[in-house]
C-alpha cells in the first residue's frame, strides 16, 4: 500500500483529491453563505472541485449565494489550483527525476531538455513573477475603467477587476454578476485585458517562456512551443471569424451591435469562453451552428502545462500533422523540420481517443440519468466539464446530486487528465525482458 | 495527368465514382419506376450510391417508388458492390505489387501475407463461392419460411427472400417491406438466417477465411483476424445486453415482447442495424439511450475487407490495446503475444480522427442546412451515411436536394475510406532522402 502511494504518478491525482476536500470543508463553513443559506456538502465539493480545477461551472448563483468571504475563499482556491496546476509539473520534475528511472515518461516530458534540474526554484519563481504581474495588470486597467466610467467606488472596483483578474488569468469562469460579463461585451477596456490574460494563461509556461526567450526566432523553439503558440494562435482566429459567420445577425447575440462591436464581442467570446468559461454573449441564444463551434473548441482546449483544459492544442495540431503524414504515406511524422517521436504520437493518440470515450460515456450516462435531456445539451455541459471549461446552457444548475457527482468527477478527470488518472491505477511497475515478434495487422 | 490516374492508390475511388455514374443513367431509365414516376438525377445519383455503397438509405420509398426492373437493379447494384469490396482489396494487390515499390502500404497491407500472389484466382474464386453458398442458403430458408406460413406464392417467396438475403449478407439496407423487417421480428426462421448471413458477411474474407482454415487453433490466428472475430463477437454480444438492457419495457418496441422474442428481436436488431441498415424495431420509437449505443456501433461498423463500413472492428480494438499500453506505461503494444507496428497504429489513428473529423464537420454542415435539425438526429443520420449502414431516423426523406448531395458524398467517402481517398488526392510519390532530427514534444 505505501508503495502504491509513493510511485510519483499518482502524486498528482491524490494531491488534487486532497485539496478539493480541504476546500470543500472550508466551504461549509456557516460564514461562506449569505444567510439563510447552508451549503449541502454536494454543493460545498462541487463548488471546491469547480475551483480548484479552474473550470467555474457553477450549481448556485456564485453572488447572491455566497458571502464576500464565501467569494473570496473561491477566488484563493482558483489561484491555488491555477498555481497548482502550473507548478506541479516542475516539482513532479524534481521528484521523479530522482527516484525513478524508466516509467517517468508520462509525466517529464519534454520540461527537463528546456530546464535543467537545478533551476526549478527559478522556474518556479518565474511562475510566480508572471502570474502576479499579469493579474496585477489586468487588475489595474479594469478597476481603472470600472472606477472611472461605471460608478463604482474604488474598493469595489478593486475587488470586481481583481476576482475577474484572478478568474479569467487562470481559465476559470466564476463571476460576481449573475450574467458573466454580459455587461461588458462592447467595452475594450474590460473585454480586452481580461481576454489576453485569458489567452497568456492558457498558453502554458513551457511555451509562454521559450517563445518569450526566442521571440525573434521562431524558427529555433521546440516542436511542443510551434503547435501551442501558433496552434492556439489559429484556434482564436478561425474560432472569431466562425463566430462572427455564424452570429453575425442573430439579434439575441451581437446581432444589432455594429461592426466593431461584434469583432470585440466575438474575440472576445471565443478568447475568454473557449477555455475560460465566462461568457459576453449569452450561451443560450446562440444560432444552433454555435454550439458545435463551441463543443470542437472546448474540447481542444488550451496550451500543455496551463490552466485550460481539453486534450490540449499540441495534442490536437499533432495529430493534425500525423494525419497528414498518413495521407501523404510519409513515413516519418515532421514538424518544422523536426520528426516526432513515435511516443509523443501514441500519447497523443491516448489522450485523444480516451478523452473522446469519456464524453461519449459521460454524455449518454447523463442522457439516461435525466430522462430526455436533448443530446446537445448534455454533450454541451459534459464537454465543458470534461475539459474544465465551465460554459454553461444551463443544465448543470438543475441536475440532481447525482448529475452534480458525475459533473464533479469528470471536472476533476479532465484536471487531472485522463491519461495520468489511468497510469496512476494501472501503471505497470515490473519490466518485461523480452519483446514479442512484430506485425503488421489490417486496419481500416 | 495519365500519371495522376495510373496510380493504382487511385484506382479505387475512380473506379467506384463510374460505377456509382453507370447505376444512376440505369436507374433514371423510365422502366425503373412506377409509373407516373420519373426518378430525378439526385434521386437516381442517390440510390445507385447508396446500392454500390451497400449502405440502403433512401429518399424515396424503396417498395412504391420503383418497379420490378428497377429493383432488381438495385439487387444488382448491391450484389456488384459487395462483391466489388471482397475482391477490390486482391485486385489491387496483384495491380499494386508488379508497379509499385514502396507507397503500396495503404493498400496491401497484411493480406499479402495470407494469400500469395500466385492465389489471386483462388481467392477470388473462393469469395464468389462463398458468397453464393451463403446467399442461397439464406433464400432457401427464409424463402421456405414465407411460401409455407405466410401464405406467399413460392415465386414471390423467392423474390422477397433472395432480394433480402442479397441486401442482408451484402450489409445493405434496401428492403421490399416499407417498414423494413420489423413484421418479422419475431420470427427466428427469417431473422436469424439474415442475422447470421449479415455477420457473416460483415466479418470480412481475410478474416473470415483464415478463421475457417485454422479453426481448431485461434491462438495461431493473425492480429488482424483476431481483432475482427473476438471483436466483433463482442460487439454483437455487449450491444445485444445493452440494447436490451434500455429496450426492456418500452413498449414502443420490444417491451411486449415475451422473453425470448425480446432477445431474438435485440439481436436480430443488432446483429442487422449495426452494420446493415435493415431494422426490426422502429429506429423512431427507441428510448433516447439507445441512439447514443446505435450511433456508436455505426461508427466502429464491420471487419476489414467487408460489406460493412465503419472504421472497422479491428481499428477500434487495436487502438484500445493501444491506449491501454500507454495507461500501463509499456513501451510496445502486443495483441496476444504479437507486438502491432507503428505503421498500422498510425493508420488506424488516421482512420479513425479523420473520420471524427467528416462526421463532425459534416453534422454541423447539415444542422446549418436544415435549420433547427436537432443535433442527435442529425448526427445519427450522418453517421449511418458515412458508415453506410443506412438506418434513418427519418431525416433523409425529407432533405432538400443539397442534404442528399451531402449524404452522397458521405456514403461515397465512408465507402472508399477516408484514408484511400486522401491519399488518393495527396499521396507524395516523391522520396524523401533523409530524415529530420528526433523531437519528443510535450502532448495532453
Ligand atoms: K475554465
Ligand atoms: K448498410
């Protein structure tokens, strides 16, 4: 047994375990809801999970249910998760790199070629420095504008700029008004600080710094930093401009905006919504053509080693380029002048199919469980909890308790990653000294 | 441009887009339907596609619309695309192995290495023998079946027994009955001569011959036929339980039953909606879990080398014995006791993502369409297109010509395979003299 806990794989998936319990405990606290309200325990785990996975789906009215200091705990248990999630590969680094020998692939990756074992306390501390001085930006512009042009007092416009801040920096989606940021959808100076946030964070540290290091030679970064920049890059294009295709006269949506408002609107939808979760424009007007767009991209989701979810850009543009090898009968799979790695195909091939199952099985469990559900919408949420996104068409707030525990653990799933769950229970720790014959058998 | 078409990867595609152009001037002949009818072009284009795909969708109502002659066509038409799949794959091999060095991977495959090249008549011979054996078998049954208890003469118990057992052992949909076999689903003495005749013909002949000659040692069977047999074995026997299992009191379908016609009718359905397209249960009237399980089986479909469509059985296990590898952490992927090349993981990947992808893509694109199509049944319709196993929800008949066009196309491409078809388009005949540095990128 205390082998099985020490294997460094499994590290992740009971860390995450026990910081959602804390959280949850913390919750129910009888100060975290305004009065008259007690959070049940399913209420006080869904809401810690949901945070601390960074995902924001949400089964009360985040402001009217919870106190400022219910609001604020929420806001400290998304910055953990967030920093959680961005540390934890660079300790997991440490760690196993000095225990293990072979089986450590899964979780080492390529992180240990870009930094050397000793510079984790200062990859760490970069984490950190960059983390701090986006949200403080982004806090500063958005409180500047709530202040000045909506009336708010300076407090309030702290505290508004700093939770959407924390919240949109780190993909995640809880909101202190009722509507998301509804509100501010033709205002640049609330839309656009919050959406490149979104998009830094969910680009991932690996890539964010190597491209920061060689932003004048592209050419030079790794393969993993070519498909999450540019991938997450064409992702945020095509999704706007499909967005903007699809919505352009839906009158519910940014139909009667005029034309800069739409782009603002739409970017900004597509920027903050795609793995963040907080909508401008309302998820449940959308022409009906929205919804797959929608589905597509939050299931990609975001950069390796960030705060989105989903099976990830590199993993999606990968794949792409395995594709296009097949197609064309190359033998080698070549991206930017590089082969990839065999491994890195089936990992993402893994990823991938395993992350498709778990959606499929989730969504038809779910369709059983509500007796009619239309199979849109419930594809709808379990891909947005799935891939910790948190946009909502409103299924999630009338689920029962069990709807609530299968959303709970699918957003813990996506979290912890489909990939590294499995390993951590099926890891097979003996060596095989053999190898069987090969062949080469008929697909297809 | 004669270069571009005497690539044999090619062949096939052509080759099925002339046939499918033959069967529709045949079909748009005035004899072909009941008079005052006269089958437009999209509805000639159609049929013949959905006959030569042996998928059986159709726009118009297969027993009123078309006459005697014109469904003995579509017999015809079915008959001659089967038997232009079994024996497609030996041909190609023959054409393939005397021009071509090394870019015949896509298209040979493993089936070289059962059959010698010197055996292609044999072969060839031993798929029309079987082909006959079988479907005389089943009219013999079913025909005597219908002449002695269903009061039929012995002629029209003939027609209606040799025209099912044509489209059910060739996985196609067409029948004479406007409800397809659902007055017979009851029945042992006709479904399960069909049923069986269905499996039979959906296994595949590399799989299915190499089974018979080895029958007494499984073990020593290919990757390959082990994968199709067990695989598609347990697809029958799980989605015959699950069906079952959702089916059981609804009274729409077999909820009236007694015990043993509730299973007979699941695994006629089964066994005949999986792959085939024929129901005996309304595909309407089923409970909304059902959809989610046929649309599944759908999409895996048949064994390689057979009427059936899909991605193939044997695609869809090996990548579970792919990702299970990868959960354990082993470096090889082994499928009893035989490791499984790259080569065929990466085909069987780029199969099966690429057709995710056309699915998706065309789902989406025919919602956009339609206007409001809910999105189950759309995605169900497009899916038993694209796998061509024609059942219907009820959404072809009432398209517009542009939807038809898009099911054409869609039965086209799941009949050639997406992957052939690409290649036929992309395929790189240059080669490459060197290689590119390894890089193993960060995925998931
Ligand atoms: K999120
Ligand atoms: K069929």
């Amino acid at each position: 047994m205390r082998r099985f806990f020490r294997h460094p794989v499994r590290l992740v998936p009971i860390g995450f375990l026990v910081a959602i319990l804390l959280g949850t405990g913390l919750l129910m606290l009888p100060p975290m809801a305004v009065e008259p309200r007690h959070p049940s325990f399913i209420t006080a785990l869904f809401t810690s999970t949901s945070a601390i996975s960074v995902s924001g789906l949400a089964v009360v009215s985040t402001p009217d249910y919870w106190s400022t200091a219910g609001l604020v705990v929420i806001a400290v248990l998304t910055q953990l998760g967030g920093l959680g999630i961005l540390t934890g590969a660079a300790l997991v680094i440490l760690t196993v790199s000095r225990r293990l020998g072979l089986h450590n692939r899964l979780l080492v990756q390529a992180e240990t070629l870009e930094y050397g074992l000793g510079n984790i306390r200062r990859l760490l501390l970069h984490i950190g420095v960059t983390v701090l001085v986006c949200e403080t930006l982004m806090t500063i512009i958005v409180s500047g504008r709530l202040w000045l042009d909506y009336d708010y007092s300076l407090g309030r416009a702290l505290w508004s700029a700093g939770f959407h801040s924390v919240q949109t920096f780190n993909n995640s989606g809880f909101s202190l008004y009722p509507d998301g940021l509804r509100g501010f959808s033709r205002d640049p100076w609330v839309t656009l600080p919050l959406a490149l946030g979104g998009i830094v964070g969910g680009l991932g540290f690996p890539a964010l710094f190597e491209a920061a290091r060689q932003w004048r030679r592209p050419v030079r970064w790794a393969v993993a930093t070519k498909l999450s920049i540019w991938g997450s890059l064409a992702l945020v294009v095509v999704g706007t401009m499909a967005f903007l295709a699809i919505e352009w006269a839906n009158r519910w949506t940014i139909g009667q905006y005029g034309v800069a408002d739409k782009l603002l609107a739409a970017f900004g939808q597509i920027a903050l919504a795609r793995t963040g979760g907080i909508e401008l424009v309302p998820a449940t007007a959308l022409r009906e053509e929205s919804y797959p767009l929608l589905i597509g991209l939050m299931f990609i989701g975001g950069g390796s080693a960030s705060t989105a979810g989903g099976i990830k850009v590199s993993t999606f543009f990968l794949l792409a380029f395995v594709i296009w090898a097949e197609i064309r009968g190359e033998p080698d799979v070549t991206v930017g002048h590089r082969r990839v790695a065999t491994a890195s195909q089936r990992q993402a091939l893994t990823v991938t199919l395993l992350s498709v199952a778990i959606v499929a099985g989730a969504t038809t469990l779910l369709i059983a469980m509500t007796n009619h559900l239309p199979f849109q919408a419930a594809l709808f949420e379990i891909t947005s909890a799935f891939s910790t996104t948190g946009l909502t068409v409103g299924v999630t707030s009338a689920l029962s308790d069990a709807g609530h525990l299968l959303l709970i653990a699918l957003m813990y799933i996506g979290r912890v990653g489909p990939l590294t769950l499995g390993s951590a229970i099926a890891l097979n720790t003996r060596h095989r000294l053999y190898r069987y014959a090969e062949e080469q058998p008929i697909v297809g």
